[in-house]
C-alpha cells in the first residue's frame, strides 16, 4: 500500500487516489463516475445482494462488484463505460431486475424519482425477453398507519430490513422465505412501530415502500422544495420541504454527515402540516374582541402600555436565531428591561456558567460521540426526547465500539447497546457523585469510571435538559467531567433553544453569554445597543407569578405554548388572566392567542429565510420554500418595525445588517466553567412517589396538529408507569385506572406496570392524548404524588 | 480394478464396524494418537504433503487451508464438518456418517489439534435422521471411552463436538451459508473475503470440511503422507468415493483412485447402462457439473483432467442419462431445484433461476419457441460469476452444457411443439415449481 | 398458555447453553415448537424470539426460511418423495403422484394425519425412487408401494424402513431433531 494510507488505482483510464479502504464504487463517484446500484447506501454496511454495480478488474477472472470491493493499489477498474463486460453484466442485471416488476410506473409515488425507472429509461432493453408471467403479490399492505409495502415493486435490496438491524436496532421488518419467493415482511398481528420507520420509505430504491402521508400526493415536476432545517427538536436535521400548490406534502432528510446522516425521526418527517394550520394571517386587537388591526395599530397599542410600564418578554422555542437575537435586543434596549426568559421549563437548577459555555459558542459535536470512547448519558430518553442523537450513540457503539452508559429512573431505549444505571428521580446527582468517589470493585460506577478512564479525553457526558429539573444533577455532571477528564454538553430540546440562548433570552445573560451584572462583559454589548439595565431580570416562573400578582403592566409572549409548556399549569393560567396587558405572537392563536389583548402573526419557519442552531451549537441556515401567510411577516422584522414606533431603532433595515451585527456578538468566546460540586440540600422526605414527566416524542405538542397518521402509528394515550413492586404495594394493576395526586392537582389515569421503571417512581408523559401533566406540577417536572386505584378513592369518598 | 483396496469405505462390509469396539479392533483411532504425539504444524504439513484436497466441491487443499485458520492470531478457533450433503446425485457422506461414524470423528479430533480448536460442530443436514443417530450414539461412545471430553485419548487436549441439524435448505451446504445457519440465522452466504479459515464462526477463524475430506485424515496420519499422495495423479491424491446414479445397473458409492476413468467408474465399477443403452450424458459431481457426453467416457476422474475436458469434478456424483432420456426434461429438473433452493439474496441467481425454469417448462411441454434457445444461452451468460455464490453459478451449468452437446434437441421440442422423447418417466415437475412455493403459499400472498 | 411445556422448557434452556452464542440454538428450538405443536406456530414463533430475546420477525425470517419447519398444521405421517433427477430417471415424479393420489391430496385433511410432499434429492440416489416417512428412509420404492405404505399409515400400521428403527410421528421426530436425543428401539 502506498504512504500514508492512500492509495492509487485507475478507473476507466483517470488515476485517483483515496484512503485504503474505499471502496471502488466511492472511489468512481470521486472521479464523478456513476455506477449504477440498488442495494448500497453510503450509510449501512456494503452486502452486494443486487449485483447491479459489476465492473470489470483488470487481471481478475470473474467480475467484481464495485460496492463490496476496497480499492487495491494499482488497481486497474474498468467500469460500464469502458468494459463491454461491465456493461452487459449490467444490462443484463438490470432485465433480470425487471422481468418480475410490474408496469405501474405510472401510478407509483416513486414514478419520476426512480433509480430503477430512470435506468430502464437510460439503457434497459426496449421491450423485455421476458413473456412468461410474473410474479404476483397481494398489493401494498400496511406496514403501520404510516408505511405502506408493494412487494412486487420490491428489488429485494434489503436497504430496509438492514436499515432497523444496523441503524435503528428495532427489527419489526424482516426477509421472509426464500429464492423467488423472499419478501421483506412483518410478523403478522405486530405494526411497524419503530419512530425511524419513514427511513425506509426514503431509502427504498423504488416504490416499494411509501407513506401514508405521501400516496399520490404528486408527481416530482408539481412540486417546489427548499432546504431546511427541522423545527421540531434540538437535534438539527437538515431537510428539505416539498410543497405542492402552496401546501406542505413532505418532508425528507438532507444528506448531512455532520449531524443526521441520512435520517429522520418520523415526528420531523410526518408532523409537517402545522404550518396549513389555524394561522393566524392579520394583527388583531381587543376591542373587545380580537378584530382585525394594522400592524401600525398593535405596535401604537404596544408603545402605549409599555411607556413607564413593567414589561416581561417570554420567547418560545420556535424562534430561529435571528429572531432571537432581535427579541434580545428589543426587550433591553426598547422595553429597557432584562425580564427576558426562553426557558419555560420551570425551576432549572443550572450553574450559570454551564448556560454561559453553551451560550458562548459550539461545544462537543456528533462527530466526538463517534471518536468518543465511553459515553455517559444522564437525564435523558434520547429516543424519545433527542431521537437523531439516540442514533448516533447507537452508531458510535457499532462503529468504534464506544461504552455507553444510561443514567434513568427508566430503562430506554439504548439499553440493548448500553449499560442502563437506573436511578430515583431526582437522585441523578447521588449516582453521579458515587461515580467520581469509586474505585475498583465491579460496581457500576466503577464501571463507569473505569470507561472513562480508558476512553481518556475522549469521553463525553450527555446531560439531558430534563437533569436541570433534578437539584444539583447538572453541576454535579460537570464536576464528574473535570475530575474525570471527560467532555461535558448539557443538552437543549427544541430547535430554538440553544440559538435563544446565545441571543441572550435570558435574565442574566446577553449575547454570547456575557453576563448581565459584568461591567465589563455588557459593556462588550453597549457599544452596539446603547445601555443595558445591569441589574439581572426575572426567570420565566417570577415573571409569571408576578404577572399573577398583577404586578406587570405587559406581558409579550413569542411563540410560546404557555398553558401548554409551563410545568405549573394553574400558575400559568392565573398569569394570563391577571396581567393587564398580554401581547401574543405566533403563528397560530393557540389558547394565548384567545386570551390575548394583541395578536401578531409571525411566519412560519419554511416561509423565512435564517438559523436555527442544534444541541451542538451548530447554526444551520433555513430558506424559505414560500412567502409569508397572509400579512405575517419573519418575527425579527415585527420587533424591528416595533422598535420604531417605540422609539429605539434596533436599525435591522435587512437581514446582512442583522446578521453583521450578530456576527459581532456571537462570534465564539471561550467560557470556562467554574468547579462544579453539587450545592444540594437534604431532599425533604415526604408520602407516596415520585413523580417525574418529560415530553415523549409523539405527543399533543403545537407542531404537531393534523399528524395523524403519526399518531395513529406511534402515539399512546397518558399513563402512568409504576415498578411492579410499587403496584403489588398499592394494588394497582396493568390497564387498570389510577387517581394520581400531587399538592398541584389530581387525574385519573391508566396504569402502565413496568420493571423498566426504579421502585418508588411514576412516570407520566408531559402531553399525551387525553392529558397534559402540568396540571400535576408546581413549578418544575417533578412532585411527590399518591397513586391509587380509581375504585379506592371512590370508596374513600364514600 | 479389482485388486485396489477401499480406504475410507473398508468397514462398510464389516458388521459393527460402526460401533466404537468394532472400529477400534480394525485400528480406529490411531491416526489420532499419532497425531496428539506430534506438534500441531507436524500435522498440518503431513496434511500438505499429502495433498488432500476438499471432496466438498470445490477441491481446495485441506492442509493450506487448515494452516491459514492455525494462523489466525484471534482465538478461540472452530472446526465445523459440512455433513449437509445436498448435491443432487451425492450421497458418500451420508453412507460414511452412517457405516463408519468414528472415521469422521477422528479426523475431526485431529483437525482440532491441527488448529486448536476446543469446540467443534458437525453440522448433519437434517434430513439424514438415520445419520445422526449414528452420529449421536458414536459421539457418546468416543465421550465414553474418552476419545472426546477432557484429555482426549490420554492427552492433555479436550475437545467438545456439538451436532447441529439442519432444517431443509441445500444453499445451507455453501460454507458461509453455513455458518449463518450454524449462528440461527437465515441460510445466506456472506460476503468474501473474509474468508471463514480467518473470520468464521462467531467471528473466530474458522476450518470448514466435508465429511469424505475429514474422513481421509485419520489414514493420512496412520498410514503416511507419501502412501496417500502415492495414489492417484500428482494434483489429485489419494481415492475419491464415486457416487453413481441414473441409468447404471449397479448404483452405489464406489470408491477408487481419483483419475479413475469415467467409463471404468460407469462400465465395470456401476455395471453399465442397462438394457445394452448408450451413455448419452452424465455429470462428473452432481447437478452443479455441466454434462458431458460419451465422447468423454475415457476422461480420467480427476481435478484437471475434468476440468479439461469442460467440466468440473465437484462432489464425484455421476448421475448417468441414456438414449431415451430428455436432456431438456432434464436441464428443466435441475433448474428447478436451483429455483427451489436458491436463497433470494442476489438478483442473478434469484430471478434468472426463476425465468429459466419457465422458459425450459414451455419447451418441454410445448410452447417453446426456437429464440428461446438462444435467451437461456444469454441469461445463463448474465448469470454466471456474477451471482454471489457458486449456487447461482451452478445453476448455469445444465443449461449451457445440455444447450452446447444437444442444441438440436432443443429445436427439436420446438418443431414437434413438445418433448419428443415421451417415452416417460417424466422428470421435471408435472407444473411450474416455483423457488419457495411452500413458503408463499403459507404466507398465503403470491397468487399465480 | 405457553407453548412448550415445562419439560420442553427446561429442555430448551439445556439445548441453548450447548452453544457459546444462545441465538445458535434457534433451529433446535424451532424444532423443540414443532414437538410441542406438530408445527411451529404463531405463538412458536414468539416464544422462541422471547427465549432468546429476538423480535418475532426475526424468527419467522428463519423459520420460512428452511422448508423442514412446518408452519401449517402437518400429518402425524409426513410423506416425502425426492424427486430429483436421479429419482425422476427412476420413476419418482409417478410415485410422488400415486402418493399424493392414494392419501387424497398433499395436505393433511385433518383426518387422515397423512402429508405428502415433493422434495429435493435426499441423497439417497443409489435407492432411487426414495421416499421418507418422517425421514425415514424406505429405498427403491415402486407406484404400488408408496400406494400400500400410504394405506398402512393411514391406520398408523408402520412400515419396517431400509435402514434404522421405524418412524416416530412427526411431532416425536421434531424432538430428535431438536437434539433431545433418538430413544427409538
Ligand atoms: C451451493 C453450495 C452447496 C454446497 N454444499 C456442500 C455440501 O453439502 N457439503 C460440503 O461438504 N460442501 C458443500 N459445498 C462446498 C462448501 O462451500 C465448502 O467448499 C466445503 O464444505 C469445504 O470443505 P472441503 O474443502 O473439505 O471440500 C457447497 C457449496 C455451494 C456453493
Ligand atoms: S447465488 Fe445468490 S441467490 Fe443464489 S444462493 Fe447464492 S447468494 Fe443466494
Ligand atoms: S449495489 Fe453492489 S451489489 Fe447491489
């Protein structure tokens, strides 16, 4: 082999050079040559079931297949091009693909975006030898509610069924029979319930495979698409949005190996028609109704409640980056004030250097995961919460053989590749601080440092957004981190988060991470904002209570599901009602919306040109596939035209000038973090268990009306789950329904038994069907609850 | 012929021979102890020089390949015998698992000191009930009298054997196939390289041999490299079971030295064709072999010599056709049962199997058309080597060789618009036999 | 209700602890369902996924996959004739269909507990036409002797085979497949 690990060939008389290992079929691909392929994909293992991709090696007796063949140095490959071999091996292999495949090209989904359709077009046979008859199956059968299965149109390239076993782990479709009879089936009676399902639809070289969602919806040349990046969660997979007469028929994943791959959750993938949904198109003011206004109207209504007015902003997180930054802006240089949060999540027991790294720019990356050698995740269900980041530890297992290691109340969903530790909610912190003080002995947190020991600085530790709920877990990861020289990322959620934490939607904290009370760093900011209060704001809950003790003249939501997010949903609701003066922007009513005294239509994110940035710190540029709905417009240029009429131009004529200032500001600083060390104080010990939620990824959420299929497919009604041995305890028994109660509140709910769950625990989803948990919560998601059998507390109440 | 003497088939006359007392009173075993009294590679290179090479088909040399696994530097190592036996017209392994049971054992003791290997499986094609109960009993008998276990035959080697049946799937023969079976999986080969002497099984290298191959070790060992290699030409060494079939007074396993001429093999050892009919064509290894005619009959049965005259010696089954028996009935039985049991996996094999079997079913039962000849020539041709194993490749050869000696034949159906042989027993399936019909047809989904 | 029986269970985990890698022992325990059902069925097929901790897809893969495992209920008397080449030249395909003439049909009507399949070489060709009953082999069998053995089954009156003890009914011989071990006189 030649020097350092590359080696030379030539392919169809142009040399190349690549690193060892390529294989032959990327090496062509380097050169632009394009060899034609069913059953390889750049992202799973090479099989060579389909044989399309024979080329011819000079010196070799019998002909090779280019994806399964590593490059040899000096090799010499005649491809389709250059070897009359080649080329009908692939004619030939081509026919034989064909005489089985049914002529439905015309009513295909795939029709127009084939492989198989477009190489039959480019150089198949005229009309085929074949005239003896084909094979016949039943036509497509569900899968699931979501995925449909042709298995005539079927090629047999098993991109699917290796798609669940290498990348999803979650083998519901398989290959049954054999010879000419094999069949990528299902085990009758079970449903295809694996939340990366719609992978296989993308992936499928024909029609075989199609969605629900997608069925004669149209036809390549009617649609209109453009690159983005999902709305959905923090993971960041870029996408791309096809829109069909104006309306959103599809979304697909991006090739981008930087963060997804070639993947999608199915919530990314089919929860797209919010957008079509309940928009709001027109200002409105109360008068007493909402009736249309001008949006010269509502910003002179603004300016007038919030001259000498207490005003408080609270930002969702839908917001791109752009409009975050603009929001920051606003609420301190024109509102003058630091009652600015983005964090709706209640109580977060979170250092503030840990929020002033993340604000401060990128820190680890999907690309460490795989370098890394041991991988601790703590407070998270990645599955459910993080799905593409649930992948890619999955892929650090199988392909650098990474240690994983799960801190969890519950068993999740990684547990077949890692070490799940379970822990009581809220208890993270004590796991953690065991881990850094063991050593030797095989227990579990020696096992853990053991890992991170060998695996050096190349170990990371993933802290969940649902750990900032549990006292003191966060800072405790971080002082694990330094002691044990592991990387540390505290995780956001949605896609806007961690862009609204740069931005500085935050009461302490401005742009880049720079703290509020910091002389110096604020005066880092003024030069370009004019002053700034130096006093630090007031988080999202004192916001709230004080907009409860009606002591706020203006309260200015910003895509944000308050009733909906915030873990105090009484709170939350004696909020709205009691400040004087509330202020809703978004791209729909929702239950804010009707409440509210002014209403501003925002556009959605496939109709705005900017950034969201992922859990990585990662910015990624969305563009517009329309224009805006009606008159709503990107929200930077509502609070740009606000701050006109408030008087303080923020001077955002456009989006570059936007941008050059942001430029300035947010352009990474290093921000260490101060020693950790847990600051807890003795948990009180109170009655019954304890109750924790966090959202799971199919739910009742804003962006995912009218995903029914979805739903159908991959949703549940609420529960909630208990140890086996807690409900023998309290006599409560699978299905069976349950009174929960906690100092919030009560419901009733059905019972889920599971030894997946710690003893002394209740799990309750944060929004499914049927019920939102924050009727349950004071302030953050967790709380000591009772349960017990519904029957019981009837007879209880006489 | 008369005066050669049988080596691996010299108890199947003997009553109880089977039984470990009757196998030990006729010097059972001692091809071990010599063995275990030699150094490991003492033992691989007396395997080399005696230039045994694999009687599976594909007559690779037993001893390089053993080297290369005894190599590998992971460990543990497997030794597996390929007991599935499914070549149509090949039945020697079955009759040496159930006349002489302890001759395999042994030679696959010796393989795993060669290697070191502790654990070694046999897998049995499932089929072979009676086999594996011969197997059963003579694995307990040599565990009984310590030939297997701990310290094997007084040394300090162990050594498990664990018998695993297969479950009906002859593409469960192809070695890597094997292994997935072997591992619960479905029977589909993996991709090479890796090849299985250094990846095998569980990922641990790997010796894969058939049963006759392994058979042959404990005499190599006993008896001498230079004895073996002594017998037959100089490429291919030692005696070769001959299993004859079809159209032969005598059918049976013959065994003889390997370069044996065919016509001896059919005329003297199997008695002939009956009833004074000429040999009109006959494979040299099974179904896999293309067919060769009388004009090949003086062709000595070796390796090369096969190779030469445009065939391939595979597993030694010569399965003999007469005058009044349809090439084309044949060519379409055949081609069935690779549709029947190709694994689906690869496009070539799968679908060509599949168009073959209907274009050959049109022929024989009217319906042909005289392009049709020249189709199955270009399918074969888009087939070959390009399937992912030799299956697929296997399933070319009745077609292209019945298509080259017989081609008139074949425009013979066309013109009399059906077979124009119809002195029966017909041969290929009384309808279209699909590859996995059973299968469809429980999965109750393909209509046709 | 479970499928396998205590005692197959227990059998089953002995089987499994054979191989170093538990999922080995997959056909054997497909083998041990159809000893336990006389077929492998739907709640076969999940048992052994849940022995071993696959999916049931993952099973019925293989399951479909090996033409030995019956996933339709099968006659206590399977009936196989190899009809093969070596075989066919010697009448097979004529006494596939005499078999399938004399036991009325393939499949098992439930009545007569009689299956009868076509099947490939078994490797028996010097006994050509061979046929099995529960893989037992009976050697150079003729039209009229599938025809009388398919009548004696019918009243489970066992023919004496060529070679070995006499056949066992198909759920009995799934147990010695499975490896349990051949207890036949
Ligand atoms: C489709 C197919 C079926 C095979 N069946 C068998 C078989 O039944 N028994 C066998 O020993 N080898 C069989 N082989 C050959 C094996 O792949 C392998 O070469 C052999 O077992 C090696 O052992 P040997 O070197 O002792 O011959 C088969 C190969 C193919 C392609
Ligand atoms: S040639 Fe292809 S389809 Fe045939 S058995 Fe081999 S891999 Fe399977
Ligand atoms: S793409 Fe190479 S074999 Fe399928």
């Amino acid at each position: 082999m030649s020097d350092n690990g590359r080696v030379t060939l030539t392919i169809d008389g142009q040399e190349v050079t690549v690193p060892a290992g390529t294989l032959v079929i990327r090496a062509a691909e380097s050169l632009g040559i394009e060899i034609p392929r069913f059953c390889e994909h750049p992202y799973l293992d090479p099989v060579g079931a389909c044989r399309q991709c024979i080329v011819e090696v000079e010196g070799q007796r019998k002909p090779i297949t280019s994806c399964t063949t590593p490059v040899e140095e000096g090799m010499v490959v005649r491809t389709q091009h250059t070897s009359e071999m080649a080329h009908k091996a692939q004619e030939g292999m081509l026919e034989l693909l064909l005489i089985n495949h049914p002529l439905d090209c015309p009513v295909c989904d795939r029709g127009g975006e084939c492989p198989l359709q477009d190489q039959a077009l480019a150089w198949g046979p005229g009309e085929s030898r074949y005239i003896d008859p084909k094979r016949v199956f039943r036509k497509p059968i569900p899968l699931s509610p979501l995925v449909l299965l042709d298995r005539e149109r079927c090629v047999l390239c098993t991109r699917c069924t290796r798609f669940c076993e290498e990348i999803s782990g979650e083998q519901f479709i398989e290959m049954f029979d054999r010879g000419a009879a094999q069949q990528v089936a299902i085990a009758p009676g079970e449903d295809f319930r694996s939340p990366f399902s719609g992978n296989t639809v993308q992936i499928c070289p024909v029609g075989a495979l199609t969605s629900e969602t997608y069925r004669f919806a149209a036809r390549p040349f009617d649609l209109k698409s453009a690159d983005s990046v999902c709305p959905h969660c923090a993971c960041g997979c870029t996408i791309r949005v096809d829109i069909r007469r104006g309306e959103v028929v599809r979304h697909q994943a991006r090739d981008n190996p930087e963060v997804n791959d070639a993947w999608l959750c199915d919530k990314g993938r089919y929860a797209f028609r919010f957008p079509d949904r309940d928009r709001v198109t027109t200002p409105l003011l109360r008068v007493p109704g909402l009736e249309p206004a001008s949006f010269a109207e509502v910003f002179g209504a603004i300016a007038e409640r919030a001259r000498g007015g207490r005003v408080a902003v609270l930002a969702g997180g839908r917001l791109t980056d752009e409009d975050a930054y603009a929001l920051s802006k606003l609420a301190r240089t024109a509102f003058r004030t630091n009652d600015v949060d983005h964090r709706l999540t209640g109580t977060q027991d979170v250092p503030l250097d840990v929020e002033r790294a993340a604000a401060a720019g990128p820190g680890v990356t999907y690309r460490d995961l795989e370098k890394a050698g041991a991988i601790v995740v703590v407070g998270l269900d990645a599955r459910e919460e993080l799905p593409i980041l649930h992948l890619r530890i999955r892929k650090a297992v199988r392909k650098t053989g990474a240690r994983v290691f799960v801190i969890h109340p519950r068993r999740t969903a990684l547990t077949d590749v890692a070490e799940h530790i379970p822990c009581r909610p809220g208890g993270e912190a004590d796991v953690l601080e065991e881990i850094v003080a063991a050593s030797g002995g095989d227990s579990a947190a020696a096992r853990v440092t053991a890992a991170l020991g060998e695996a050096g600085g190349s170990a990371v530790i993933l802290a969940g957004p649902g750990l900032a709920a549990s006292p003191g877990a966060v800072s405790m990861a971080v002082s694990m981190a330094q002691s044990l020289g592991a990387r540390f990322a505290f995780l956001s959620r949605r896609a806007g988060d961690r862009g609204a934490l740069r931005a500085g939607l935050h009461p302490g904290l401005l742009p880049g991470g720079r703290a509020v009370d910091d002389e110096s760093e604020r005066g880092e900011v003024e030069p370009l904002w004019g002053s700034i209060p130096g006093e630090p704001g007031r988080d999202a809950r004192t916001i709230l209570e004080a907009a409860a003790r009606r002591e706020l003249d203006l309260l200015y939501l910003i895509g944000a599901d308050l009733r909906g997010d915030f873990p105090d949903a009484a709170l939350a609701d004696r909020a709205l009602e009691n400040v004087p003066f509330l202020v809703v922007q978004d791209i729909s009513l929702g239950s804010e919306g009707q409440s509210a005294d002014a209403v501003l239509p925002a556009a959605a994110f496939l109709e705005k040109e900017g950034h969201f940035t992922d859990w990585e710190g990662r910015g990624q540029r969305i563009t517009p596939v329309r224009g805006p709905e009606g008159l709503s417009r990107p929200d930077w240029q509502i609070f740009q035209e606000l701050s006109e009429t408030l008087g303080a131009d923020m001077g955002f004529s456009s989006l570059e000038a936007l941008h050059t200032e942001m430029g300035n500001l947010l352009a990474p600083r290093s921000v260490s973090i101060s020693p950790g060390g847990s600051r807890r104080e003795p948990r009180p010990e109170a009655e019954g268990l304890e109750l924790f939620t966090y959202p799971l990824l199919v739910d009742e959420g804003r962006l995912s009306v009218d995903a029914d299929e979805l739903k159908a497919a991959l949703g549940t009604d609420s529960f909630v789950e208990v140890n086996p041995g807690d409900a023998t305890r309290l006599g409560l028994a699978e299905g069976n329904e349950a009174v929960v109660r906690t100092e919030a509140g009560e419901a009733r709910l059905p019972v889920r038994v599971s030894a997946g769950i710690v003893e002394g625990a209740a799990f309750v989803p944060y929004n499914q069907r049927g019920f939102r948990a924050n009727v349950l919560l004071s302030g953050t998601t967790r709380a000591m609850a009772t349960v017990e059998p519904a029957t019981a507390a009837v007879e209880a109440a006489g | 012929m008369a005066e050669f003497e049988p080596v691996l088939t010299a108890r199947w006359r003997t009553d109880g021979a089977d039984t470990i007392d009757g196998y030990l009173r006729s010097g059972g075993y001692e091809g071990l102890k010599k063995a275990l009294s030699m150094s490991p590679s003492d033992v691989i290179e007396a395997v080399k020089a005696s230039g045994l090479r694999g009687r599976g088909g594909a007559g690779f040399p037993t001893g390089l390949k053993w080297e290369f696994t005894a190599k590998a530097q992971s460990t543990p190592k497997y030794v597996v015998c390929n007991a599935d036996e499914g070549e149509p017209g090949t039945f020697k392994d079955r009759e040496l698992l159930e006349r002489d049971p302890h001759q395999l054992l042994e030679g696959v003791a010796i393989a795993s000191h060669a290697i070191g290997c502790r654990t070694a499986f046999v897998y049995l094609r499932g089929e072979f009930l009676y086999a594996g109960r011969q197997l059963e009993r003579a694995v307990a008998e040599a565990y009984d009298r310590g030939y297997l276990g701990r310290g094997i035959a007084g040394s300090d080697q162990d050594l498990d054997i664990v018998l695993h049946r297969g479950a009906g799937s002859y593409e469960c023969g192809e070695e890597t196939a094997l292994l997935e079976s072997l591992e619960g999986k479905r029977g589909q080969p993996r991709l090479r390289p890796p090849f299985p002497a250094v990846v095998g099984l569980y990922g641990a290298p790997t010796v894969i041999n058939n049963v006759e191959t392994l058979s042959a070790v404990p005499h190599i060992l006993a008896r001498g490299a230079d004895w073996f290699a002594g017998i037959g030409p100089e490429k291919s060494t030692g005696t070769k079971i001959f299993c004859v079939s079809g159209k032969v007074a005598r059918p049976g396993n013959y065994e003889a030295p390997m370069g044996t001429p065919a016509r001896v093999v059919i005329d003297e050892l199997a008695g002939g064709v009956p009833d004074g009919k000429r040999v009109k064509a006959w494979t040299p290894g099974g179904s896999s072999t293309p067919f060769l005619t009388d004009d090949h009959l003086d062709t000595p049965m070796d390796f090369e010599s096969i190779t030469a005259a445009g065939s391939l010696l595979g597993t030694g089954a010569v399965i003999v056709l007469d005058e009044s028996d349809c090439v084309v009935d044949a060519a379409l039985r055949f081609t069935q049962f690779y549709a029947h049991e190709s694994c689906g996996k690869c496009t070539p094999c799968r679908e060509g199997t599949w168009w073959l079997t209907k274009v050959l079913y049109r022929m024989e039962n009217g319906g042909g058309r005289s392009e049709d000849v020249d189709v199955m020539v270009d399918v074969g041709d888009n087939m070959l080597f390009k399937n992912f194993c030799a299956l697929g490749d296997g399933a070319v050869s009745p077609i292209h060789s019945s298509i080259k000696f017989f081609r008139g034949e074949y425009l013979e159906h066309v013109r009399v618009g059906g077979c124009p042989l119809r002195e029966r027993p017909a041969l290929g399936a009384a309808e279209p036999r699909e590859a996995g019909v059973t299968g469809v047809v429980e999965l109750g989904e393909v209509l046709r | 209700m479970a499928v396998l029986s205590d005692e197959l269970r227990a059998k089953a985990q002995e089987v499994i602890d054979r191989y170093p890698e538990p999922r080995s022992a997959l056909l054997p325990l497909l083998y041990l369902m159809q000893a336990a059902e006389g077929h492998v069925s739907r709640e076969g097929l999940r048992e052994a996924a849940e022995l071993l901790g696959l999916t049931t897809a993952e099973v019925e893969a293989v399951a479909t996959y090996y033409t030995m495992f019956k996933e339709a209920p099968t006659g206590r008397w399977l009936i196989s004739v190899c009809t093969n080449l070596s075989c066919a030249l010697a009448g097979g395909r004529r006494v596939f269909d005499r078999a399938v003439e004399a036991a009325g049909g393939q499949s098992d009507d439930g009545e007569s507990g009689l299956t009868v399949e076509e099947v490939e070489c078994l490797g028996a060709c010097d006994a050509a036409p061979v046929v099995q009953v529960n893989y037992c082999n009976y050697d150079r069998v003729t039209e009229d002797e599938v025809a009388e053995m398919v009548e004696r089954l019918r009243n489970d009156d066992v023919p004496e085979p060529s070679r070995g003890p006499k056949p066992v009914p198909h759920d009995a011989t799934a147990r010695i497949l499975a490896g349990l071990g051949d207890d036949r006189g």
